[in-house]
C-alpha cells in the first residue's frame, strides 16, 4: 500500500497549457506559492530564492553543499549553498542559451547542462564558469513551428560521460568525457521499445543512471506517465511496472530509490526493484511552497526540487523562482 505525507497542499487543481518559445504543451496544476523570510532567530527557510532569475527548470548537485541551478529563458546558472539557504548568479550565459536540466561531473569538474529548444547542449567548467564545449545535437526548432522537432530536456552524468534526452525525438545523445576531462564527439542512440514513443508534446524528460552510473539508464516518460530502462549500448527499453506517474519531468534515483517530480505539485518516493522491473510507491510528497516543480536533487536526507512556475503562463509571471527543501 502507498503511504502519503500529510497533504498540505489545498485547492482546486487546473490544467493550463505553457507555449516555450514553439507551443509545447505541459500539464501543471496550479497552486499558489507560500514562501517567506523568517524573522531574525527563527529557523533558516526551506525557500532558497535565485535572486533576479527569469525563469528555473533545472537543478544539480555539486560538492558538499552546492547547488547549480538554471534560468530557463536565460540560459543563466545559479550557484547556491544548501546548508546556508542562499544563492547567486554564476555563469551569465550568452544571449540564446536555454537552461533546461543539468548535471555535475564532480571527477572532471564540469557542468552539463541541456539547452531545450536550441538542440544544443553545453559544457561549463565549475572553477571558472567557462564554457568548455558546446553541441548541436539536433537543428534548433524554428521559431514559428506549430509543433517543435527537438527539446533537449535532461541529462545525466555516467562514468563514461553524459547522457541527454530530447523530448521530441525517439533517441538519446551521448558525450564521452576522457580520462583527463576533456569531453568528445557526440553520438546519437536510437530507441527502441516503449521508450521511443513520441506521440505526446513532451515525451522522453528526466533521466538518471542506474548501478550508481554504471549500466542501465532510467528516463521518465512526460506524456505516458511512466518510466522505462534504456540500454546504453543497444537502445532497447522496457516498462518499469507499477508506479503511475502523470506529468512526471526529473527523476532522482539513489540506489533502489526513485524521486519523480510530477509538475502537478508533488514528488513520488518509488522503491524499485532489483532487476529494474517494477517500482512500488512508498510516499508522495507535498508541500505549501510548490508551484509547478520540475527537478530534484538529494541531500543529506532533503530534496531540494526547483520550483518552475509553468502554472503562471509563459512568459513566466512570478515574481520569483526558487529551491524548495524538504525531507525526502
């Protein structure tokens, strides 16, 4: 039986629909946003604000504490301190850069971070800022499409290299990193399986590797609610049984444990199985301060999840983006 966290969240749900740059739908559920200052000697809060952002989307760990998070219609990148609740700008991306999910190669020192739209995707290095690399993985979509060909969504880092989703095409693209850091040619996998179901608006979204980035890659489906196991080397995928998951985007994964960020105001805790067969819900999580989540992080027993804010209509109209902690 699935057990729940106390529903903090109230109201009537709607379903809106957000238009990014070429009309891509999203299903959110809108619910209003509660975050605070405490006054002085109260607890720290559990809002980190990304001062003066535009937008968020996507969200990474770095060492210890630190967190990197984008603007979305910026391409811009947020270094934080979870443990000191506070964030600032570091990278000030070049004009037409999209800032969707990301990654930390924390062997080489790198920032992967997708770029949406664009079909490209970018490389920073975490000392400097620097961009160390840039892709096209796929041409961008025009901007007067009805129906967008590419949305690089998200990206996970393996002992290999890095591994980016495209939510309107059928394959995944990979970036080898060397032993010395230095990030390769790209290669396209197709799919094949459930996995290469492209009939929705976002399709493929949030991907994490499993066997701690060792072997079978784990991606969230958006439009059928679900998750699959793609192989890396063939591109064959199957069901994850058991979990629902509507307007799933990130995902989590931490041993045999599954965080999904579904943009309708909550994350579900899944426990899988050994062989990557079936998942079984443990908890969903709620909380007062969500407004259209998209990604995650774990930390120190806490998910730190990124609220994005499609609820308000596209351009974005909130007066503020921000981290939102809680227990996981």
């Amino acid at each position: 039986m699935p057990r729940s966290s106390t529903q903090r969240t109230t109201g009537r749900g709607r379903t809106v629909t957000v238009y990014l740059a070429t009309a891509v739908a999203l299903s959110v559920a809108a619910v209003p946003s509660a975050g605070a200052t405490p006054p002085d000697g109260a607890a720290p809060s559990d809002v980190i604000v990304l001062p003066g952002a535009s937008s968020a989307e996507g969200i990474a760990r770095g060492e210890d504490a630190t967190f990197y998070a984008g603007d979305l219609l910026r391409g811009d990148i947020f270094r934080g301190d979870l443990e000191a609740r506070t964030a600032e700008l570091f990278i000030d991306a070049p004009d037409g850069r999209l800032a969707l999910g990301m990654s930390v190669d924390l062997h080489h020192d790198l920032l992967f971070v997708a770029g949406g739209f664009t079909g490209q995707a970018y490389v920073y290095d975490l000392a400097s800022g620097a961009t160390v690399a840039t892709y096209q993985f796929a041409p961008p979509s025009p901007p007067d499409a009805e129906s967008p060909t590419t949305l690089i969504n998200d990206v996970t880092v393996t002992w290999e290299g890095a591994w980016f989703t495209d939510s309107r095409q059928a394959q995944l693209y990979f970036v080898p990193v060397s032993r010395g850091g230095q990030p390769g040619e790209f290669r396209t996998l197709a799919l094949q399986g459930p996995a290469a179901d492209t009939s929705g608006d976002i399709n493929l979204n949030g991907i994490a590797a499993a066997d701690c980035g060792r072997g079978t890659l784990i991606v969230a489906h958006t439009a059928n609610g679900e998750l699959y196991t793609v192989n890396p080397a063939t591109g064959d995928s199957a069901e994850i049984s058991g979990p629902g998951l509507p307007s799933v985007d990130g995902i989590v994964v931490k041993g045999q444990h599954l965080w999904a960020v579904q943009n309708t105001n909550q994350v579900t805790d899944a426990r899988l199985s050994g062989d990557l067969t079936a998942g079984t819900v443990e908890e969903v999580i709620t909380d007062d301060d969500f407004q259209t989540p998209s990604t995650a992080i774990n930390y120190d027993g806490r998910l730190a999840v990124v609220n994005a804010k499609f609820d308000t209509g596209f351009p974005p109209t909130a007066d503020q983006y921000e981290v939102v902690l809680v227990d996981d």
